[in-house]
C-alpha cells in the first residue's frame, strides 16, 4: 500500500510540475484562437487576436527551448494549442473557463510587447522576457478600462467559434 501512496504522489508531482510557462503560454494561444473567430464579423478584429496568438506561440517557443530544453516542431505547438481549447472548453461549454485567460493573456501579451517595442539591446530583451515577473500567469490583469466589453466580445466569439467546431 505505501508503494502505491508513493507513486500515486509522485506521479500526481510530476504532473504539476509540467505545468510550466510554455503550457500557460498554450492556453493563451488557445484563447487568443477562440477570439480570431471574430473574424467573421470583423476582419479588423480577427486580425488583432491573430497577432496576440502569434505573440503567445512565439513565446511557446522561447519557453520550449529554455525550460524543456529542445525545440518545438510547430506541429508540437499546434497540438498542444489545441489540446488546452479542448479542455477548456470541455470544463465550461458556456465559454466561462476562459475567461480568466481572456483577461490575463491579454495583460501578459500587453507586457510582453512593452518589451519587445522597449530600447532595450536583444539581451535584455531576453532577459526580460524570461524573468519571472513576465511569464504568463493568471495574475495579469486586463491592460485596458474595456474590460466589460471584452468580455462580451468573448462571448460573441465564443459562440462563433463553436458553430464553426459543430458544422
């Protein structure tokens, strides 16, 4: 019985720690792939939240590299993106499981592109890019005061996103 107890833990362990940055970043591609679908309505829109998925894949790649020591293939990425839509999806059909990530992936994205426009040399750019205080987290807040409007484009995108999945 103790056998068990201790891989029972240590597997449970094991599947925490891999929860890292790159799957945090995943879920925010994942997000960002559910508000292209604004597309259909927007062009201008669909394009905005195509940029902030391109921004959270890119960093997967980054995070890849540096905390899981090998490169991606963008098949790999792709998967995982939608591996996260998936599950999230699955844990609330309603769209509300993404909610906390519409928030803090566009704070996170938001952050991140201050650095990237910064006057910072490549490597403090590096630097700052994976220094804690920037990895993808639930802890960023919505960068903006159209935080309620947001929401309710989500909801709209939501839905679109899942008459395209079911036809």
């Amino acid at each position: 019985m103790r056998t068990i107890l201790i891989l029972f833990f240590t597997s449970f362990f094991a599947a925490t720690a891999s929860a890292d940055n790159l799957d945090e970043a995943a879920k925010c591609a994942a997000t960002f792939k559910v508000l292209t679908s604004l597309r259909a309505n927007s062009e201008d829109l669909g394009d905005h939240f195509t940029k902030q998925g391109f921004m959270s894949w890119d960093m997967m790649g980054i995070y890849a590299e540096h905390e899981r020591g090998r490169v991606f293939t963008n098949g790999e990425i792709s998967n995982l993106v939608t591996q996260y839509q998936t599950e999230l999806d699955n844990q609330q059909p309603n769209g509300n499981a993404f909610v906390p990530y519409v928030r803090s992936c566009t704070g996170w994205t938001y952050q991140i592109g201050q650095i990237f426009i910064s006057d910072a040399s490549d490597q403090q750019k590096k630097t700052l890019l994976l220094d804690p205080s920037n990895n993808p987290s639930l802890a960023f807040e919505y960068p903006h005061s159209t935080w309620p409007q947001m929401k309710d484009l989500f909801f709209e995108a939501h839905q679109i996103w899942i008459d395209l999945v079911k036809n």
